[in-house]
C-alpha cells in the first residue's frame, strides 16, 4: 500500500500551516494527535504526516501515551515526527525526520532541547490532551512557554484542496450505500443490529473505519441512540415506528462523514410523513444558503425561524446538539452552524465541506433528524450524501 497523496500535497499543507504561524508569531509549534482506534482526535497529525498510531491502552513500566503522536513545526525547518511505534511505515508517511519512541512526549521534549527551542511556543492539542502527559512534557521542558492553539491546523484543513475534495467524493458515495442499506434494513423490520451489521460491511469494504453506527425507533426514538453503548439495539421496530439511522465514519483516507436520515418501517402517517417532510426541508434550505461570503449566524438564525414555524415540541436531540450542522474533515470540525455556539466572523468559505443537519419534534409523533454532507463550490454546492429523505 502506497501514500494516497504525492509528497507536493503535504509541502503545500506544510507551507500554509507555517504562514498560520508567522501570522500568529509563532516560532515552532508542537501537533499532537491521538489514534488507536479514535476519529476525533487524530486529524491534525494525519493532515501533516499521513502517520496513524494503531495501539492503545494504559501506561506500563515500559511506555506511556500510547496512542499519541506529536509533529514539530519550525520556522525555516521541515517537519519532526514522533511516534509511538518502532518503526515507522515509509512508504505511508509523507516526513522524512521520525523518531520512534515508548515515550512519544519525553521524545518531544528531548529533540526541543537539543534543538535550541525556547520560549514561545504554540501547543495543538490541549483540548483532549490527558494531564498527566501535558504534565511530563510541561515539566521536561522548563525553557518553553506553551500557548495553547488548538485551531492552528485546524484553521489550515478547513479549507480542502482538489485532492481532498476528490477524495471525499469517493467517502460520499460509500456513505450513501452505507446509509441506504442501514435504512433499508430498519424500513423492513431488522433487528438495529442487524442492519447496522450490514452498513458497516459496505464502510469497511469500500476502506472505511467505523466510529459509530447510531440507530433507534419507537419508544425511544427521542434519544439519540437506542443502546447507546453499541449503537444498536438487538430489538427490531415494529410496523408504523419511526426509524432512525446514522452512519459515522471515516470513509476514505480518514475523511469524515456523518450522514442520518428518518423515516418509518410500513406506511407512515400523515403526521409521520409531515415531520420528516419538514425536517429534509430544513435540510435543503439551509444547504441552498450555504454559500461563500454568507455568515453562519444567518444560516442558523433561519433554521431557527424554519423550526419554530413548524411548530410541535423542542426536540430532545436539539438540545444535546443546538446547531443545525458542522464543518467537517478528518472528523467534526469548526465552525457550527449556530446561533449560540457560531462567532461572528465565522463564514461560509469556498472548498470548505460541511454537514448540514435538522431536528424536530412532535409530542405525538417522535423526533426526526436528516443531514447530508455537502462541498462549498464556487458557482454551486455539491451534495455527497444523495440518500432519499423517505424509504
């Protein structure tokens, strides 16, 4: 297995990520990520350097944080790697310089001494970095002054390159598929794990990694999941329930999807149909004003006027999730589309990729929730998730 991108995709990434630096005055900068079977924290490292660590679990009296790797970023220099593995894949990873460590964060500390680096220095990261890590590096390293700035890479990768976009073309067909079998089997009447068994075949043979397959109906069709630890439930719904179904995973190359649809197993109602009418509907609108320059607060504050216009009752799931969707990459990412987690400069951008997601409610009914997955184009979005809204 080869690198997906060529060596002139991560210098590019490489050159923006440092003109973020010089603007922010950073020197250096240390990335940190974590993998071992997590999504969601191990994105900024595999933007940089294609590394994944594929080992987890507690400290021994032999290594600590596995899982975690660390990159260092220095003006005038190519990146460093560490990682927590004794060999590193070279025909994978896209830097040159790697160290391999039992010990990834005192391996950090050590190379920034040797290198001269002091005061200064931006730290990604912090937001799920374990203590007793940042403590080992803090303390190995009483020369630097760390300033945490989780969204220096972050603020890179918002913005897709062709390669990327082509990319998640690919991840949004698998998505779709594995949408489509996920409720086409709660539509018949499968057991949720049974159908959740059958998305997650078509995830991992067109290369995805699960990190979730959420579903419910019923009774419970208000909380997010049915059974929450695995996802599914070994239940199946009965005739007339609304059916819930979503499917997150890193599709391609680690590139993030998270599409859900509703819909019912039998006939709906006339009341059923209205609901999740009305939240694709939601969808669709705001997918349509999503475009480049358009202020997300805007785009928020109409999802809450379309939601308050349909009326029924607040949605359990609006309140875990106020937004009505999310930038998105190697996994979740900034900004939401929110009136009260936006900022206000946040804006719709060209080559940015988002989710766009909707949540109602009906006392007699249940809830709903639709999102798709859409590319910011310049003369017109592109929809990845091409799902139909009923089944």
């Amino acid at each position: 297995m080869l690198r997906h991108f060529p060596i002139e995709e991560y210098q590019a990434r490489w050159a923006r990520v440092q003109q973020v630096m010089a603007e922010d005055n950073f020197e250096a900068a240390v990335v940190v990520s974590r993998g071992g079977g997590t999504t969601d924290n191990c994105g900024d490292v595999l933007y940089l350097s294609n590394h994944y660590s594929v080992s987890g679990g507690m400290d021994s009296r032999i290594w600590s944080a596995r899982s975690f790797s660390g990159i260092i970023l220095q003006k005038g220099h190519e990146p460093e790697l560490h990682i927590d593995e004794p060999e590193p894949r070279r025909d994978l990873i896209s830097v040159a310089d790697v160290y391999c460590d039992n010990h990834p964060f005192l391996s950090i500390a050590r190379r920034l001494k040797e290198r001269g680096i002091t005061g200064r220095v931006a730290f990604c990261g912090a937001w799920f970095m374990p203590v007793t890590y940042w403590r080992q590096l803090r303390d190995a390293t009483p020369d630097i002054e760390w300033v945490d700035a989780d969204d220096l890479i972050r603020r890179v990768r918002a913005i897709k390159s062709p390669r990327e976009l082509d990319v998640y073309r690919i991840a949004g067909v698998a998505a779709t598929e594995a949408t489509d079998v996920l409720m086409q089997g709660l539509t018949m009447g499968k057991l949720e794990r049974e159908a959740a068994g059958d998305a997650a075949r078509v995830v991992v043979a067109r290369g995805g990694r699960i990190q979730a397959i959420g579903t419910n109906h019923g009774d419970t069709i208000d909380a997010d999941y049915r059974f929450p630890l695995t996802g599914s439930a070994d239940d199946a719904p009965a005739p007339g329930d609304l059916v819930r179904g979503t499917v997150h995973a890193a599709f391609q190359q680690g590139y993030y999807l998270d599409p859900g649809r509703t819909s019912v197993f039998g006939k709906p109602s006339p009341r059923q149909r209205r609901l999740i009418e009305a939240t694709a509907d939601i969808v669709q609108r705001l997918s349509a004003m999503m475009r480049p320059g358009v202020r997300l607060l805007d785009v928020a504050a109409e999802g809450d006027r379309l939601t308050q216009a349909f009326g029924g009752s607040e949605s359990t799931l609006m309140k875990n999730f106020p937004f009505y969707g999310h930038g998105i990459g190697l996994s979740f990412e900034q900004p939401r589309i929110s009136t009260v987690m936006s900022e206000p400069e946040d804006v719709v951008r060209e080559s940015m990729v988002f989710g766009v997601e909707a949540f109602l409610a009906d006392d007699e009914t249940g809830s709903a929730f639709v999102e798709d997955i859409l590319i910011i184009g310049r003369d017109g979005n592109e929809l990845l998730t091409r799902s139909p809204y009923q089944y």
